[in-house]
C-alpha cells in the first residue's frame, strides 16, 4: 500500500506517512519521524492524531469517511499556529 505525503502550501515542507496497520477497521499511516498517525476516527472521519490521540490536522473541506484518507487541502493547528496542507499520494518505488 502507498504511504501519504502532507506538503505545506506556504513552503513545501513535506512530512511523510507509511502505512502502519489498521486502527477502526481502515489503513493507519504514521508518520517517518514522529508519533503522529493519519488515521480515521469513527464517527469523525480521517485526521492526523498525536500519540494521545489529540486531533492536529483534518481535511478541510470534507471529513472524508471513505476507506483511504481524501487528497486535497488539510488544515493543522498545533498551539497558535495554523497551517495548510495538500495531502498527495506518495508512490511505492
């Protein structure tokens, strides 16, 4: 299975998730240097969710309650920052 990639408008930072097993009966992505996973929620949809399982970013314009997180733009919010991400699919090679 692809992993995703989350790259920051403003930038182009790019923040890499692999596929990490499953969590509520769909695919779980973690992300490579952090404890973040990118996983769907029941009942909420698919968001990125700190090791607690703290909400920090979600998609913007559809919570995306299909069996892979939706492509498109993500908003994150950690503190009093917001940023804004377009998650793509990242290839296996």
């Amino acid at each position: 299975m692809d992993g995703l990639k989350f790259v920051r408008q403003v930038d182009g930072l790019t923040y890499e998730f692999v596929p990490d097993g499953s969590a509520h009966g769909y695919p779980s992505f973690k992300r490579v240097d952090r404890d973040l996973w990118c996983r769907r929620l029941p009942d909420f949809g698919w968001c990125v969710v700190t090791e607690s399982g703290a909400v920090s970013s979600r998609p913007f314009d559809d919570a995306g309650h299909g069996d892979r997180p939706p492509e498109g733009t993500w908003v994150s919010r950690k503190a009093d920052q917001s940023y804004v991400y377009d998650l793509v699919r990242a290839q296996s090679s």
